[in-house]
C-alpha cells in the first residue's frame, strides 16, 4: 500500500481536530438550507433505524444523479437474494428526498457523514457492511481508510473523472494513490477515466471500462394520470422540451423558440430548468422577453395563447420527456459539462445538446456516431434543429437510433450485479467474513 505524508496529516487532523469543525460547517450548511434538520444527527454518524439482519451492501452516492444511476442495479441485487439489504448514502437534501420516494423495499438512505473519524467510526460500528460501493469519483480520505481497515472489499463503480478533477488530485497525487489502490475493482465508464485514474496510481489490473449504469437505468418514471391529462390538453400542438438548463441557457433557449415558432406559430416550449427553485427568476425573464407562459409549480396547464410552459417542478422529467419528441438536453449551450443524454434516449425523444458535454464526452460520441443525437452551437443552430425536428419521421428516426444505442450498452447493469454478487460471496465465505452470520 502507497504511503502518503499528506494523508497521514489529513487523517491525524480527521482524528483530533475536525470535529469542532465539522460542528461549525453543519451549522452553516443548516441556515443555508443545505441539510434536514431532522436528520442532521445522521451527518455525525449516528443512525436512525436500527442495522437489518443479514448482508448488507452499502453504495455512496455523492448526489441525484449517481443515486438515480444505481437504481435499477440495486433492484435487481434485492430480486437476485431475498436475504439482502442495501444502504444508500447521499449528501445532498435533493438526493434524500428523492431517494426516500424510489427506494424499494430492504434499501435504506442514510446522509453519509462528515469525514471526521468519530462520525465515520460510528457509522461503520452501526452498519458494518459486507460490501462497500462508491459511485462515481467522491472519494472522502477517513471514509475510504476507515472502510478499508476493517477489510470491508471496496468497489469502485461507475466511475467516472473529468479533466477538472484529475488536474485537482495532481496535486495529491500520493494520496490519491494511497486511496484507490484500496479498492479491489473499479469498473469506470471511459477510456479517458481508465487513463486518469491510472495517473494517479490505481493499477492497471483492477480496472475495466464498462460503460455507463445510466445505460442500464429504467426509464424515469411519471405519474399516469398526469400524462393523460397533458397529453390530452397538447394534443395537435407541436411540441419541444428544453431539460436541465442552466443559468444563460434560457435566454438563449428563448431566442431559438421564438426562430422556430416563425415557421410553427403553435409550437410549445416546455422548459424545465435543472434547478426548479429558480422558477421565479425564469418566470421574471419571460415576462420581460414579451412570452406568454404558465406554470407548473402554479398546477397551471399548458395554454394555447402561452408558448411557453414552465416545469419549475423537482421530480417529474420522466413526464416532459415522454410528452415531448424533441429534447434539448442542457447543462451544455454554457460551460457546465452537460446532462444524462440517455434519460430522454430512453423515452423515446431526438436529442439536441450544446458543446459543452465533458461530463458525458463519449456518451455525445455514441449517440451522434448512431444518429440519436445532434450538437447545435448557437440560438439559431437550435432553432434550426427544432424546426427540422417538427417533422415527425425525422424526429422517430433518431428517437429509434437512441433507443438502440442505449440498447447495446445494457448488459453494463448485469456486469456490475455479477461483480457485486461474486464479491459479496467471496467475502461472505471468507474466514473474515463467516461472523456476518452473527449479525
């Protein structure tokens, strides 16, 4: 194991003189809105419920996203062994609330705890997994030496790194060398990942590109009833869907409604922004850009003289994107890196995105390489693509090549549930790991 100076300085600060700190920052993370003053006692390690019987899987999900992306694998772990529970811990209230609805049954959410050692210590004396799963790339130094040192076998899935980060952990390059050569496997998403993660010292061996679990993911879920209503109210109407747009994004978005609208006059934008508590800013931008619109979060339905429908609502893409046969996916007209293409792929929507979509580079790759996608660069780019699109041969084409792209890639679930089972067995038969019995 690769020793580092730096991560033994951290984690003697994690043992002795975090804690104050850590104090000081739930606090302020609580005034700021950032935490649930319900459970706050679960950020300083200390659980609510009470340890099931038997195995116990735990995966780190850092926020929505990565959560939402383990969904469908941890069904299929629960169907594969009725003696097992699983454990999910997120950092974000949004991911709390969000898992407390699409968890099934035997899984848990817990937030995952500030990365002071006697948060981390009373986490793992509660829980005391068999398998340990990061998703992604959050790696909290106590939380992965701690999980180590109890000879807990620790994957790494999903995993995914950007240039940013890489160039971060650069800079602590024996600490993170330190860290991943504690993980026993890592199945990451990319080439690019792989090359990254090999930089900074995970070997070589214990590395495989899978793909994305976003692939394997079930299709977003929405309430049946509300699409019928919707679609009832739309029908005839063309429509399009702007997801996930970021802050300068709608103003652009708004500029290509108003291009496309001169050869659809009924068009309909629905805009659902990736942060929904900026309604109010949005709707102040549409009053003063002159449109029309109603709102979601108002329960106001779409409305013939409106163009535009605002979804300033948390939960409920799954229901835009089957009303809608057309999606600009956002995150990417500005420098943000984009947003999971294969949601709407999955949905049956022709995706349009911007440039910026270093989050999911080789995801954009396939999708455009299959004809499932198309990049626009500017106001009237999109606009252009849109009007094409209105055409509804050309929009089922792509929605059909999406479909089989995120088809091709859908044994990356069924790779991760093998990984996961054949370790959990292997540790369970271990002379380490036969006490789980006892639990």
């Amino acid at each position: 194991m690769a020793r580092s100076f730096l991560l033994g300085l951290y984690l003697a600060w994690s043992a002795r003189g975090a804690r104050r700190f850590a104090e000081r920052k739930l606090q302020e993370r609580l005034a700021e809105g950032k935490e649930d003053g319900d459970r706050l006692d679960e950020r300083r390690g200390i659980a609510r419920v009470p340890r099931p019987e038997g195995p116990l899987i735990w995966f780190h999900a850092a926020s929505v996203g990565e959560s939402l992306a383990v969904l469908e694998l941890i069904r299929r772990l629960l169907d594969e062994r009725d003696d097992l529970h699983v454990l999910v811990t997120t950092g974000t209230v949004t991911s709390g609330a969000v898992m407390a609805e699409r968890l099934p049954e035997r899984a848990i959410h817990h937030y995952v705890p500030l990365d002071t050692k006697p948060f981390v210590t009373a986490f793992l004396d509660h829980w005391k997994p068999d398998v340990a799963i990061w998703t992604e790339s959050e790696l909290w130094p106590t939380l992965v030496v701690e999980t180590h040192a109890r000879d807990i076998p620790m994957l790494l899935l999903n995993a995914r790194m950007s240039k940013a980060s890489h160039d971060k952990w650069r800079f602590a390059k024996g600490m993170a060398r330190s860290l991943l050569e504690r993980f026993q496997t890592a199945l990451v998403q990319d080439n690019l990942t792989m090359v990254y993660l090999r930089r900074l010292g995970m070997p070589m061996d214990r590395m495989k590109v899978m793909g994305t679990l976003k692939e394997g993911a079930a299709a977003l879920p929405c309430d049946e009833n509300d699409r019928t209503e919707m679609a009832a109210k739309l029908a005839g109407r063309p429509v399009w869907l702007a997801a996930s747009t970021h802050d300068g994004e709608e103003k652009m978005v708004l500029q290509a409604h108003r291009m496309a609208m001169r050869s659809s006059p009924r068009l309909l934008l629905i805009l659902a922004p990736r942060h929904p508590q900026r309604g109010d800013e949005i709707a102040a931008l549409l009053k003063a850009d002159g449109l029309r619109h109603t709102r979601r979060s108002a329960d106001e339905l779409p409305m013939d003289e409106a163009p535009v429908y605002l979804a300033d609502t948390m939960g409920e893409m799954g229901l835009w994107y089957r009303l809608a046969p057309i999606s600009f996916v956002g995150g990417s007209l500005v420098a943000i890196g984009g947003h999971n293409p294969f949601e709407p792929a999955a949905l049956g929507s022709a995706i349009l995105h911007g440039p910026y979509v270093t989050n999911f580079v080789d995801i954009y790759d396939r999708l455009r390489d299959g004809g499932a996608a198309r990049m626009v660069s500017s106001p009237d780019k999109l606009a252009g693509q849109v009007s094409r699109l209105l055409n509804p041969d050309e929009a089922a084409t792509m929605a059909a090549a999406a479909w089989q792209v995120i088809s091709d890639g859908a044994d990356v679930t069924d790779r991760a549930l093998a990984l996961i089972i054949d370790t959990l067995e292997a540790h369970e038969t271990s002379p380490k790991g036969l006490g789980a019995e006892t639990r």
